[in-house]
C-alpha cells in the first residue's frame, strides 16, 4: 500500500475518532432552541414540553428563547449567524422556505440549514365570535361576496400557512378578503375577542375560546374532522381541495458535524415519544409527526419548490 493511502486512511480514521468522541463529550453545556412565536401559544407551549423531556436525555438544559415576527422566518435567520456547533436550535416552520420568493436574503433555506428532525405540524381553522351573524361557511362567503375587501381576518403574519391558505381560498372561491397579521395566536385572539377583527385563520390555540362559548369553528383543514370539534367541517367537505398541516421541525447552522446532529436527532426523538409531550399535543389536535435528519432534508428540498408555486400562483412573489 503506497504511503499516501496510509496517510488518507490513518487521516480518515482519526476524524473518525474525533467526530466519536465529539458526539460523545455533546453537550456539555446548556443547549438554546429558538421558537418562531410568542410565548403562550400553542407552539410555544408544545415545544416547551419538548424541550424540557429533551433536557432529561440530553443532560444539559435546553432552553427556549421566543423570537416571533416575520413570518416565523427568525429562528432560521439566526442560525446563519451561530457556530455550527449544536448549542443554538431553531424551530423551522414553512413560512422559512417562502423566504427566498418574497425578501432578498443572501442565504438558502434548504442547503444552508442542517436539518435534524420533524417533530409535528397544526391543527387549523377558521373561527369567528359566537354571537357573528357568520353563523356558517356558506354564509362567510356569501357575506364575503356581498361586501368585497371588507371581511377581516387574522392570522400569524404574512406569508404564514394560514395566511396563504385563506388568500388560496379566496382566490378559487373569488373573493376578497382583509387580511390582518399578528405576531402570534394570543394577540390575535385578544383582537378578535376584543371585535376587531371578524375572523381568524389559526392553529387550534382558539379551542378553550370555544370551549368556553365565546368563539365558532367554521371549518377545520385536516384531512379528516377534528375529534374536538366534529361539528366543524373540513376544507374538502366544502368543496375545496386543500389539507393544510404546516409540518414543523428543528435545525441547526449549516456545517454542524453529523454526530452532533445525530446526537440531537436521537435526544428529540426519544423526547418525542415520551407521553408528556404527546399529551400536551392532543391538548392542541397536533400529532407526533416524525421525520428522520435525511427525511427532513428530503422534505425542506421538496417543499421549497412546491412553495414557489403557490407563491407565484397567489401572485405575492415580489421581484428580487
């Protein structure tokens, strides 16, 4: 064997050994994971719950730090600036791969992120008050029509899920709605408890208003009713031909060593499955939805693509 082999094998191995050991020795210090909204909503409560059973496998603490605004799109922003070394986490919702189509950023959501895991996706809906006159989906839209540009609705800001399912909506339907975005569910639910606004496009943070009498769900956007509220349609009982359920995972920078990653992905996973975390999901219709380091990367390669088009087809793609 020539010398050069031997030292290409001798380097190969010693890497090896140290990406090991460095998988070993992680963490050894408090982990921070950067969620998209505001404390107090379903997602911030949900991944408090996983944070605190990854905290338990992992040995270090993980903390949560709350950085709303922009379409959820800041956590993903933040890593592009933090050391690839596993301590700074965040959660990537799909307002992340609509980046890039509407605001000129010099990173790229699916090459320059290290994807870990998929940990679930929302429950969604469309709620009015309960004493509306919007007593139904039919007589939304017919309201809608009737009064073009006037019907309020609020989301979790521009370029969310709900904010693109409802334009997408209005659009086969051909309406015209009022959008109005919020940083999180809990100021939108203050707004529209509050009649400020007629409508909310949300994940199902708004079930205790409903429970408690004050809100109505309209339709739900799953692919089957929500056992919460089975008197509530789906999407494609209307006739519309739509499942929304905004998977969401965890990332890391870009250049993070693959046993870290590994170690993360292994740590969530467990965490996932702990009956602590999948009690606090049902709390809010959501569901374990697992996906693998490389399904995950699959997954924000396909998505990316699939966003453009419904960017451009709604016509809210902006020139860069």
């Amino acid at each position: 064997m020539q010398r050069r082999q031997v030292l290409q094998m001798a380097a190969a191995s010693a890497a090896s050994t140290a990406l090991a050991s460095q998988a070993q020795a992680f963490p050894n210090k408090p982990i921070k994971l950067i969620i998209a909204f505001p404390a107090g909503g379903p997602t911030d409560i949900t991944m408090r719950a996983l944070a605190d059973n990854a905290s338990k496998i992992l040995g270090q603490s993980v903390v949560v730090e709350n950085k709303p605004g922009a379409a959820g799109t800041l956590p993903a922003q933040t890593l592009q600036s933090s050391a690839p070394d596993g301590y700074t986490l965040a959660q990537i919702p799909l307002g992340v791969f609509r980046l890039p189509y509407t605001t000129k950023i010099n990173w790229d959501p699916v090459k320059d992120i290290s994807y870990v895991i998929n940990v679930t996706g929302y429950a969604f809906g469309l709620v009015v008050p309960a004493d509306s006159p919007l007593r139904t989906w039919t007589h939304f839209v017919a309201w809608a029509k009737a009064n073009p540009g006037k019907l309020s609705y609020g989301s979790t800001g521009t370029m969310t899920s709900p904010h693109l399912t409802m334009e997408l909506i209005a659009q086969k339907l051909g309406l015209e709605l009022l959008h109005v975005p919020y940083k999180g569910s809990a100021d939108m639910m203050q707004s529209i408890l509050g009649g400020n606004i007629m409508a909310a496009a949300d994940s199902t943070g708004f079930a205790p208003h409903v429970e408690a009498g004050k809100l109505r769900v309209l339709n739900t956007w799953g692919a089957e009713r929500l056992a919460k509220f089975p008197d509530a349609p789906t999407l494609k009982e209307l006739g519309l031909d739509l499942v929304q359920n905004s998977p969401f995972g965890i990332g890391a920078p870009k250049g993070t060593p693959p046993a870290v990653v590994k170690r993360l992905h292994d740590g969530f996973k467990q965490a996932m499955e702990m009956d602590s975390y999948k009690n606090i999901l049902n709390r809010y219709d959501m569901v374990p939805m697992y996906m693998s380091t490389a399904g995950y990367q699959k997954f924000a390669a396909d998505t990316f693509e699939r966003e453009k088009a419904l960017v451009e087809k709604l016509g809210l793609a902006k020139p860069l």
